[in-house]
C-alpha cells in the first residue's frame, strides 16, 4: 500500500492520551548492536523435524570482504544450552551478505528448543523457537502482523508479541521493510531515519536497509522469542509492485527485472526463511500443523499481471489476468485438495491483499491493487473452493493498515445467494491485521467518508477499524477458529502496552464470523 492511497497522519497524541504507558525496558541483550552478531538470530519456516536458524556475523574491523567467517551452530533443549541436540557448523561470506541460515534437522515435532551461533570466540545472543507438531493438535496460536515502516513509528507491537511466551509462530504478511528514501514517508517527530537514506534499488541497497531495521530491539526481541513465517508484499521490492515492474520504479532507477532480482535475493539473505529456488521467484509454501491446520502462504504480489487503472472495465474482466501466476493456482488447487482429503481441520491462507468482494455492482473498482481488480482470478478461486468442496477456509491479510473482519461469499451484495445472519453462501471467513507501524488507513476524512458509505452496504463485514496499530492473535482449535485484534496506543514513543479491541469466533463449518 503506498504513499499515493493514503494520508500521512501526523500524531496519535490525542489516542495515546487514554492509554496507561509503562515502559519495562529495552535494554539490547549484549552483543546485539556492537561486536559480530549485533543483527541477532531469528528463525523460522519450522517443520515437525527441522526450523530454519538465522544469523549475521559483521565482518570485524581489518577482515575485509574476501575470506569467508566459521561460524558454529548449536540447538539444545533447555535455555542454558547444555543439553545439545544438534550442531554443526557453517560459513558467513560476502556472496550472502555474510548472512548464514542452517536449515537445522533430527528435531523432535511440537517441542521448543534453544539456539545459538559461535564465532571468533563470540557468541550470538541466545533465540528460542519452535517445531511444527505431529498429527494430533489440539491448538494452534499464531500472531498475524504486517506493515512494519521504520520512520514512522516504533516497533511497540513487535515488543507485545515479544512478551507473550505461548505463540507457536509469527505470520508475517509482508512490508517487513520500506523502500522509501529518508522523509518520503516518516514521522520527523520521532526521529527513526533509515539507511541508506536514498531509495534502495541496487542489491547494496536492500542489504543495508533489512540490516538497519534488524539493529531495532524491539525486532531483534521478537524474533529470538518466535519463528517467523514470512511472504512479502510490494515494499519489499517497491511500492504497487507486480512481475513485470512496479509504480515506484522507472527507467531512471535501471531495468525493473534487476531490481527485482535484487530485491528477491536480499529477501532470502535476510529472512529466515527455507528456499526452494535462488534465481525464480517461489515463495508459496505448505506448512502442516499436526492435522488441526495447514497453513498455506501465498505469493500475490511477485508473480502478478500488472494493476489496470482508469476504470478500464474489460481490461478489469480479462479472465487472462492472474494474481499468482499459472503455476501458483495450479499448486494452490492442488494442495486445497490435498489438505480436505487429508482430514485437516482448517486450511489458513496467509497472503497479502485484501480478499473479499468490496466493489458495489455498478461503481468503479475502489482499490485495483487488491483482488477486486483482479476479479477473474479471484473468481478461479471460488471455483476452486466449490468444485472441490473445500471447506473451513480462513484467510489471513495484511496490506491496508486497518483492521476487518468479513465473511467472505462469492456475491455479498445480493441477498438469494449470501445470509448474513446465517452465513449461507459464505466460502471462507478473513482476518485483516492493522499495520505494526505504517500509518493508520483512516489518516483521511476521504477514507473515513469511504468507510462509512462502505459500512451499511457490505453486509459481510463484521468488524473495521482503521485508526489503530496492533495485530491479530489467532487461536485454532479442532472446533473454532478465533480472532483477537489487539492494538498499541502509541507508536511515537516506546510502550508494551497493548489493548484488546475484538474478539470474532469462527466455528468449524460455518464459514461465519461472530463477535464473541
């Protein structure tokens, strides 16, 4: 979402004024800022058997960029890392940024272990995280969170998920960073610049962008407490991305298909997550949690057909266009069926843009970068749903900095084929996670006019809320799937406060979000 769909909003200070601050302390763990492991270590993409381990070694003053760092790695089963379960070792070296990622095995499923890398007699802070359960699960709590943009607020939701011990994993829907240059879009109050301070476009660029966000605490305290499983959005390569260029990007800035490639391979560098291909874009991934949920990532922003604008309605109905390209649906499809026939319980789907019908039948397509203005491919996917009879569907979505809560059916706005009261004719249910620090969506009087005009029409949603930062804690069990919207007063100054905004239960078979 970029700076062309929304206002800037200047100050929360009349917000925050309601909120109780308390500060418990953002004292960076020791070698964090200063010294080889000053970026931490994070995980992620875990398995019943193995979790990818992430970290950093910043070459030491003298090394240079040619020879590569030894680097040890350790997982034990207890916090004081003496009982060892695995190990190993790896090298750091400037082809990858002197990052190093371990895609550490023989695990055992559903249980937490403890990590920690070595090298040049100096160890990196210690993380903690989590394998996948085996079949069985009774119950599965993730944090949903997306939109995190250094200059325009602290990372305080990052802090909150940091201070809950019980998450099995963090779903990270995407703008993990901005591509913006210094003052383009921040808070000059607050005093949070980036580096490099110019639009990132080379490789160099994005490298040194993710490693000045992972120096933030509050992102380096959440990641050594969570594994993280991530897909990205536009920010990652540039604002309105799609596969063939981006609205942030023109010829001045070089050929898009380097830039994108840059992007892609800073991506993988710096997150921890299991990589399927260095060269072609394949984010799109299964990860099974034990039969109760599979959680299913999608990549609608690197393989998409470019966004119509103007209102060019045939252009809008091409059935051509696709948002995750050929060979995603055809996966898609694939592992939708697989999962029903499995007996899996839900089937989750984190991607990245809204997902629910929101264009009134007769007016202009309000947000083309969404799936209304891919309404053909969306259309695919409700074939897929019905032709295959998938059921317990819930979508998780980040994007526009706001928070909804929608049933989702296939035509919301005619009464013989969607009961709001009932659900009848809902496919799916869909979570909309507010931003951890972009700029609320109703920063507007002209969004605030949309929504209310949108409110009483969209009889499938639920719930919105576009003036709050915060994320969504998600808990599944084998009969409901829950959604809690959890919001931070501030983001100007540091806090772990956070509130409880909505609570919206799905039971299984229902398709239907009540408040709870």
């Amino acid at each position: 979402m970029g700076l062309s769909r929304r206002a800037f909003l200047h100050t929360t200070a009349a917000a925050a004024a309601a909120w109780p601050l308390t500060v418990r302390g953002w004292q960076t763990p020791a070698g964090t800022q200063t010294g080889l492991f000053r970026h931490s270590v994070a995980s992620g993409d875990p398995l019943t058997d193995r979790v990818i381990l992430w970290t950093r070694v910043t070459p030491p003053a003298g090394h240079g960029d040619s020879r590569p760092l030894d680097v040890r790695w350790r997982v034990a089963s207890d916090e004081q890392m003496s009982s060892i379960v695995a190990r190993g070792t790896a090298q750091a070296a400037a082809e990858r940024d002197f990052t190093v990622k371990v895609d550490a095995g023989s695990l055992k499923p559903g249980a937490t272990y403890y990590y920690a890398f070595d090298s040049a007699g100096e160890q990196s802070p210690i993380g903690r995280t989590k394998t996948l359960p085996d079949r069985g699960a009774q119950r599965l709590r993730l944090g949903q969170v997306s939109c995190s943009n250094y200059p325009t607020g602290y990372f305080n939701v990052y802090r909150c998920l940091a201070n809950r011990p019980d998450l099995d994993a963090v779903v990270h829907l995407g703008d993990y960073i901005y591509e913006f240059a210094t003052g383009r879009y921040s808070d000059p109050s607050i005093s949070r610049g980036v580096q490099p301070v110019s639009e990132i476009v080379t490789l160099a660029d994005y490298r040194t962008r993710y490693a000045y966000y992972r120096n933030d605490p509050d992102l380096q305290a959440v990641h050594r407490q969570h594994p993280f499983i991530v897909v990205w959005d536009d920010h990652e390569l540039a604002n309105d991305a799609w596969s063939g260029g981006a609205g942030n990007h023109n010829a001045t800035q070089g050929d898009w298909k380097v830039r994108q490639r840059a992007a892609y391979r800073a991506y993988l560098e710096w997150m921890p997550i299991r990589e399927v291909s260095a060269t072609e874009i394949r984010l799109y991934r299964r990860l099974a949690f034990g039969g109760l949920a599979d959680l299913i990532m999608l990549d609608t922003r690197g393989l998409r057909d470019q966004q119509v604008t103007g209102g060019d309605k045939s252009a809008f109905a091409d059935p051509r266009r696709t948002l995750l390209g050929a060979a995603q649906e055809s996966w898609l499809s694939d592992t939708l069926r697989a999962s029903q026939k499995s007996g899996t319980q839900w089937r989750i789907l984190g991607q990245q843009i809204l997902f629910s019908p929101l264009t009134v039948p007769g007016m202009a397509v309000l947000r083309p970068d969404v799936w209304d203005g891919y309404p053909a491919a969306r259309e695919r996917m409700f074939d897929m749903i019905d032709s295959d009879r998938i059921t317990d569907v819930a979508i998780l979505t980040g994007d526009i900095h706001s928070s909804w809560a929608l049933d989702v059916p296939r035509d919301p706005w005619s009464a013989t084929t969607y009961d709001p009261k009932t659900a009848s004719g809902s496919r799916a249910v869909e979570l909309v996670t507010p931003a951890v620090s972009s700029p609320p969506m109703f920063s507007s009087q002209a969004q605030r006019d949309v929504a209310t005009m949108l409110q009483p029409l969209a009889r499938h949603l639920k719930f919105l809320e576009g003036d709050s930062r915060g994320y969504v804690l998600l808990d599944v069990t084998p009969k409901t799937l829950q959604a809690d919207w959890y919001f931070v007063p501030t983001v100007t100054q540091r806090t772990d406060q956070e509130k409880r905004a909505a609570r919206f239960v799905c039971e299984r078979g229902s398709s239907h979000l009540v408040s709870a």
